[in-house]
C-alpha cells in the first residue's frame, strides 16, 4: 500500500511548480533546473526527486492549467443564466491562458504535451459538453457548435494572440469577437467537421 506524500513534500512540489512558471515565463523553456531550484528556495536534488525531467515539469504545468479549467466549467455550471454560464467559462479560459506565459511556451514548443493533458481530463470535458448542451437548449447557443470547437477555439486565441504578443493584441477582442460568432442570432452554416474530426 503506497503511502501519502508528507505536506512538506507536497509543499516543496508546489514551489517547485511555481517557480518552473516563473522560470519558463522569462527564460523560456530552456531554462535550468538549478535556476528553478534556486527561485524555489530548495536543492536541485528535490526538484529531480518531484520532476526527474523538464518533460515531466511540462506536463505538470499542462496537467495543473487544464485541472484549473477543469475547476473553473463546473464553477460556471452553477450559473443560472446558460449563456452566461458559457461565456464566463471561455473568458475565464481565455483569461488563464492570457496569464500564464509559461503554459504559451509550453503549447508553442510541445503542443504534444498540452493535447495529452487535455485528452485526461474527462471531467472537463464533461463540463463543458454540458455548458454547450444547456446554452444550445436555451437558443443562445448555435446549434451546430459541438463541444470540441471549444477547446479548438480557445487554442487559436491562445496562440494569435500569444504569437503576436504586445497591447495590440488583446485576447479580449478577440474572445469578444468568437462570441458573437457563436451566438444563435445571425449565423451561418457551418461547413461539416472532417470525417476524423477535431485532433
């Protein structure tokens, strides 16, 4: 029977963690795991022990970004209002992403990372399947939306924005924009998903 890590460890983890997002947010990816145990305040030595490689630090970084998505769409199911509701999860979304530079050079450099901790999260994908079914039954929604566009979506903010970068480029006009794309009002068709649908 394996045994709960200790708080200490669990603490030191969490440092760890941050200071990888401080570290990779200035330095990029290439930044040194001594300078990450430095900014944590603890030896190279524990920062192997919780992450004995970068790769491991990046998917942690993915896996603790889409456990806070995953936290924020059941926060927005106890909306009342279904296309409220869905809004302020994709702003929330947006707004994470916008906000974390080390997720965007995580996503640029390994998207391969982030698709895998996505794929695990089924919670949030229930979530968000939910999200979209109630603001779709309530007619704000189009109808032709399908939950995987909204990962999709959120991914192509994240990455024009992020690629970009500087004050002109401001998630917010561009989520603003997606929204009201996604509206019932006014729409278009859409042309049909590839027969493999979305990766």
């Amino acid at each position: 029977m394996s045994r709960r890590p200790r708080a200490d460890a669990l603490r030191n983890r969490a440092r760890v963690l941050e200071a990888a997002r401080s570290c990779f947010a200035k330095a990029g990816l290439e930044a040194q795991v001594d300078e990450i145990a430095r900014c944590a305040g603890v030896g190279v030595g524990t920062v192997y022990r919780h992450f004995p490689t970068k790769e491991a630090l990046y998917q942690a970084l993915a896996a603790d970004h889409f456990r806070r998505l995953a936290d924020t769409a059941r926060e927005a199911l106890d909306g009342e209002h279904a296309w409220e509701a869905f809004s302020r999860f994709m702003r929330r979304s947006a707004e994470l992403q916008s906000s974390d530079r080390a997720l965007a050079e995580v996503m640029a450099a390994q998207p391969e990372v982030m698709r895998d901790a996505g794929r695990n999260r089924a919670d949030l994908h229930a979530a968000v399947a939910e999200l979209v079914s109630r603001a779709q039954a309530a007619g704000s929604l189009r109808p032709d939306i399908v939950p995987a566009d909204v990962p999709m979506l959120m991914c192509g903010i994240a990455r024009a924005t992020g690629a970009a970068g500087g004050p002109g480029m401001s998630w917010e006009r561009y989520l603003t924009i997606v929204l009201d794309g996604l509206r019932f009002e006014g729409r278009s068709s859409l042309p049909d998903l590839p027969a493999e649908g979305c990766a």
